[in-house]
C-alpha cells in the first residue's frame, strides 16, 4: 500500500472511530445553547468554538460525521447492490436486455447527477431518507456500467462455458462464477463512491434539501455560519475541514485500493 492510500486509510479510521465513539466521549451536549458565549472561538472547554446558538461546534461535527458516513454507507450499499443485479443481467444476456437497460442508464447519465438529485428532493421534500434515495437512485448506474463491462468479459471465460453446458442455472452460474470476477473493481468503486455520496449529502444540505435541524450535519453547519465568516470563521472551517479530509481520505484509499488489485499499476509503480 502506498503513502496515499496509507493516509487515506488512517484518515477513514480516525473518523469512523471518532464518530462510533462519539456519545462516550463529547465534550458536551450538541443541543446545549449557551447564548451568553455564542460564536465563542476554540478554548480548552470548547476546542472548536460555539456557533451561532452558543452549541459546542466539536461535539456538532461528531454527530454531524455519523450523519455523512451512515448516508454513504447506504447509498453505496442500495446502489452497488441494485448496480450488480442490473448490470450482472445487461452483460449476461445481452441482446434486447442489453439494449434496454443500456438505454434507461444512457438517459439518466445524461442528466447532472446533483441537479437530477436536487429535483428528487424538492418533489419528495427535504429529509435524511428522501437525500439518501435520490442518491441512490442516480448512483446505480456507474455501478452497473462497471459490472456490465466485467460480465461481457466472464461470460467467455472456459469455466463459465462448461458450467452452462453441464446445465447450470443462470442464478448460479451469475452468483457462483461470474459476479465474483467484478468484487475487487466494485470495491474500489464504492469506496471511491463513499467520498462522493457524502459530499452530495453535504451539498444538499448546504442547500437546505437534506438533513433538517436540530440534526447536525456538515452541510448544514456549513451554511450556518456563511453569514459569520468574518467574525467567527471557526463556524465554517471546522466543518469544511473535515468534510475535505474525509472525502480525500475515501478517494486516496480508492486510488491505493485500485492500484493493490490491479497488476499493471502495481508493477508500473
């Protein structure tokens, strides 16, 4: 594993520990106002400030970590999983499956991912559930291309060809010998895809479409404290920093996962 991928890993850990750990270990109560302090800047009782209603910024960011990582870790499941069945089906059969599953996913690449997700959100109204089907429903779709691209080429494998002609069934032969060939590429994509599903949580909820106070979210205390940039910037930068260094720690264990399991990068390197 290279430096990158190492850092990226130490990063992930950090905060997935922190987050799990979180009500063990706060400095204070998230929802505690104290008014008299607020917009307080970092001191030994609150290393990250107050905001702008006197709530301790340290604890807000911990909680608002466990928001970003369970999204992510449900669009990612909910979109490799429906991506492996659809694209395990598009690259096997082929033919009038291939074309119609081709064409559904060709007419939802062609929209902007956020912008069609924006529009998810603003039918269905702002809530955790309805961020989290949205994205799920455009993320899919990268999953299935990949799995799609690595059936067409399982399927010729010999031992794929002589469980077909021993008469194994479709279910099998897909579950048992073809599938298992796209895991390590669907590994690395949905580790790559973690860091883009909590910067679209994030997103959404600087816009006001995700998760909706008192919940603290990255995005959300983010646009609180736009309006205080000047004064206390504390408000933006924590928030802002974490959300940096998570999605940089996702994507440089994605690049080490992908440079792991495939040999041309690893011998090239």
């Amino acid at each position: 594993m290279n430096g990158p991928a190492r850092s990226g890993s130490i990063i992930v850990s950090i905060v997935v520990v922190s987050a799990l750990l979180a009500p063990w270990f706060l400095p204070g109560d998230a929802t505690t106002q104290d008014l008299p302090n607020r917009l307080q800047g970092p001191t030994w009782e609150h290393w990250f400030g107050l905001d702008e209603l006197g709530r301790d910024i340290l604890a807000r960011v911990l909680l608002g970590a466990r928001v970003s990582l369970l999204v992510g870790i449900i669009v990612v499941g909910v979109s490799s999983i429906a991506g492996m069945v659809v694209g395990g089906m598009s690259g096997y059969y082929g033919g009038t499956v291939d074309q119609v599953i081709g064409r559904v996913m060709d007419v939802l690449m062609a929209f902007p991912g956020m912008l069609l997700a924006i529009a998810l959100v603003a039918v269905r109204g702002p809530s955790l559930v309805n961020v989290v089907i949205a994205l799920a429903v455009i993320g899919w779709v990268g999953y299935a291309r990949l799995v799609r691209g690595q059936v067409l080429r399982a399927r010729e494998f010999d031992y794929v060809t002589a469980a077909r002609a021993l008469g194994a069934s479709t279910i099998r032969i897909l579950g048992r010998h073809v599938l298992p060939t796209a895991l390590p590429a669907l590994l690395v994509q949905a580790t790559l895809g973690m860091a883009g599903a909590i910067l679209s949580e994030a997103a959404l909820s600087f816009l006001g479409l995700g998760v909706q106070p008192p919940t603290p979210s990255w995005g959300t205390m983010i646009n609180g404290g736009r309006v205080h940039l000047l004064d206390a910037p504390h408000l933006t930068i924590f928030p802002g920093l974490l959300l940096a260094a998570v999605v940089l720690g996702f994507n440089f264990l994605g690049d080490g996962l992908r440079d792991a399991i495939d040999p041309r990068r690893r011998h090239s390197a």
